[in-house]
C-alpha cells in the first residue's frame, strides 16, 4: 500500500537509494525494490506543488476579482512588463492605457514574520 511521505522523506530517499544506504531509507523495503514507491511519493509532491504555484491567466479567458491588486503583464512601447495593478470594474486595470495588460495571476501572500528570521 502506497503511503504519503514528507518532502524530506522523499529527498532522504532520493539521496540514500542510488549510495545503496537502504538501511537509512525512509522507504521500506518490503518488497524486491521501493524504487516504485519512492517515485510514487516524489510524483505525488511534485503534483502537490505545481497545484500551489500561480500560473498567468490570460485576461480573455477570466476577469480578475475588482478591487483587488493583481500582479499583471503587459508591453510599454513593445516590451513586456511585469507590474502590480488595482483591478476597477468589469476588469479594467488602473495601468491599462500604459500597459495593455494581456495576463494576470494573483499576488502571493505576504511573508509571515517568521520569515525574516535571520540565522
């Protein structure tokens, strides 16, 4: 039965299994060979973050929320742009003139406070 492994269990896995250090694996190996499982387990994080990551979205296909900032791309004077805009109604930006926005995605969240930590 398959079993949902960490990140660091997946890389600890990744790392032991081609030196041969079995014994430091997180993946048992119950059967012949946990290669299965290790590739099972790393598919099924690369999956969990590629879902996570902001992908552009064409202004033709959706209209971002209003009143909200969205990270926009555009061209200025025939060069594209990458720029923080406020979405008005019916999805016209506050740069649309200047810029003529093609994409949009949303902005990530900020930085949690933890995140400034220096070592």
């Amino acid at each position: 039965m398959k079993t949902t492994k960490t990140p660091d269990e997946i890389k600890k896995g990744l790392e032991c299994c081609p030196e041969g250090r079995c014994k430091e694996c997180p993946f048992p190996r119950h059967r012949a060979d946990c290669s299965d499982e290790l590739l099972y387990a790393a598919h099924a994080c690369i999956q969990q973050i590629e879902a996570q990551v902001p992908k552009w979205i064409s202004f033709s296909e959706a209209i971002p929320p209003e009143h909200e900032r969205v990270l926009c791309l555009g061209t200025y004077n025939g060069e594209p742009h990458v720029y923080i805009d406020l979405v008005m109604t019916f999805g016209v930006t506050v740069f649309a003139e200047l810029y003529d926005p093609t994409h949009w995605m949303p902005l990530p969240e900020p930085p949690k406070e933890d995140d400034h930590a220096t070592d």
